[in-house]
C-alpha cells in the first residue's frame, strides 16, 4: 500500500500487488490491481512524434539595465560639460538656484574669493559602489526570467532608489516592461501547456493496448518502437502477466467467459505462452 502511495502510475507495483491479493485468494482485489496496471501501462514511454525543441523567445532576453555611475564616451552628449554656470561676486547665500545634480563651489581658477562655479556632484565611492551592487542584483535577478521572482525584487529596488543607493529609475522601468513580457508569455506558454495536455490525454484515451502489443499488427505501418526493443518486450511481459493473473482471479470467481477473453488477449500478444495455452485448453477444451 505505501509503495502504491510513493509511486501510484507504477505498473510494476500494481501487478506485483495483483499477484499478492491472487495468493491471498482477494480475488476482487487482484481484478482491480491488474485493471490499475493496465491503466499504467498505457501510460508507458511510446515513440510517437518528436518533442517540440525548446525555444527562448527572443523578446525574452533581459534588457542591459541602466547604471547611472556610468556613462559611456560614445553615449556623451556632444557639448555636455561638468559644469553649468560661473558666478563672480556675492556671498553664498547670493548664488542662484540649481537643477539637484549640479552644486556650487569655489572657482580656484579665478583669483578673487568670491567667484563661484557650478559643478555637477560627484557621488561618494561608498554610495556608487551601493548603486553597483543593487544595479547588478537587479540584473542577475532578470535573468532568472520568472516574473514572480522579479516583481518581489522591484519592491526592494525601489525602496534602494529612494534612500540614493539603488538602481536608476530608467533601470526600474526597463525591469517593470521585462516583467510585463514575462507575464505575458506565461501566460501564452500555460495555455499552450493546457492545449498539449488535453492532445495527450484524447490520445491516451484512444490509445489501443491490445493492438500495440499484438503479436501481429494490421494495416497501415506502425509508428513507436519495434517489437523487440526492451520498452516493448518488457511491456509486453508484464502485460500478459497481468492478464494472467486476472484470468485466474476470474476462473476463481466463476466467471469462465470473462477469464477466457482476458486468457485471449494474452495469447494475442504471446501467442507462445504455455501457461495461457493450458488454461485456455482447460476452460475451453471444445475449442482446442
């Protein structure tokens, strides 16, 4: 019972469990052990039709956040400059306002001590490292591709953000469009999932196990593996066990017919099997 419970699509633990209710003389109970290893047998590897490849949508790649510490030579606007503006004369409470990435100091070129100029600040190692760190945690996170994983980080780069030591609001916003990708493709991908399942299951459903297992196949040519690969042989050994078994059961039982029919559909697929032979002569010996 515990090993059904650990492994229940075992065929293998189905039919042993068979042959134990037989010996014990639980003969309901073997019937319905075999009819579950069937049940798992259909479900046995088959060649059928290749697996699709797997494929990373293109659209899928993270995008290469945004590193405000940074800025490439190449990327320079032509004409941009560290500074905006020079002020001569007046104490410090006299110089105008500035934009928040720009600050006043002392012109050293100017020889008087009054001359200001306005510099774009320079952020502490302390505080570019930081933003590093977090840029870079954001970036590695992207790369696991799971929009759960990515939304749970955004909630803490945020808050980075606005303590001035976190990734770019640009960095944000390229990382909130990804995760709206990937939403979006899981979403495709569980419907494409569903689909896949629901084609699996009508051809589970539809799939004949007697016929595949035959000794001799009709018609057209038959796709999966060829009689004697192991998949096959060992299938078919233990799908004849089975029937065995429940043929036995049934005999027990009374009920000769239904244990000559399952006694049929062994020697269908092991036309050489002595032990069905003989019990099929003993039930029908008018039509030995």
């Amino acid at each position: 019972e515990e090993a059904c419970q650990t492994d229940p699509r075992s065929a293998v633990i189905y039919a042993n469990r068979s042959f134990t209710q037989l010996k014990a003389e639980q003969y309901e109970a073997c019937l319905k052990d075999g009819e579950e290893a069937l049940a798992c047998l259909k479900q046995w590897p088959t060649a059928r039709k290749p697996p699709k490849p797997p494929a990373q949508p293109a659209h899928l790649d993270p995008p290469f956040l945004d590193d405000p510490t940074f800025k490439h030579p190449d990327e320079q606007k032509q004409g941009e400059v560290d500074w905006l503006m020079k002020h001569g004369g007046g104490s410090w409470k006299d110089l105008p306002s500035l934009p928040p990435e720009y600050e006043w100091v002392k012109d050293a070129a100017e020889k008087s001590g009054d001359a200001w100029i306005a510099i774009r600040k320079k952020m502490p190692k302390a505080t570019i490292d930081a933003i590093r760190r977090a840029t870079t945690k954001l970036q590695d996170v992207l790369y696991t591709r799971n929009s759960k994983i990515v939304r749970e980080h955004l909630i803490v780069a945020i808050e980075e953000n606005k303590a001035g030591e976190g990734p770019s609001n640009k960095a944000i916003r390229q990382s909130e469009e990804f995760a709206e990708k990937l939403e979006v493709h899981e979403k495709e991908r569980a419907l494409e999932l569903e689909k896949e399942l629901e084609e699996a299951r009508v051809e589970l459903e539809d799939y004949d196990l007697d016929a595949a297992l035959a000794a001799t196949k009709s018609g057209m040519a038959q796709a999966g593996f060829g009689r004697n690969h192991p998949v096959e042989r060992t299938k078919r050994r233990l799908f004849v066990k089975v029937l065995l078994r429940r043929a036995r059961a049934l005999e027990a039982l009374g009920q000769k017919e239904a244990a000559a029919e399952e006694l049929q559909r062994a020697l269908r697929a092991e036309p050489t099997n002595e032990e069905g032979w003989t019990s099929y002569h003993r039930l029908c010996p008018k039509q030995s």
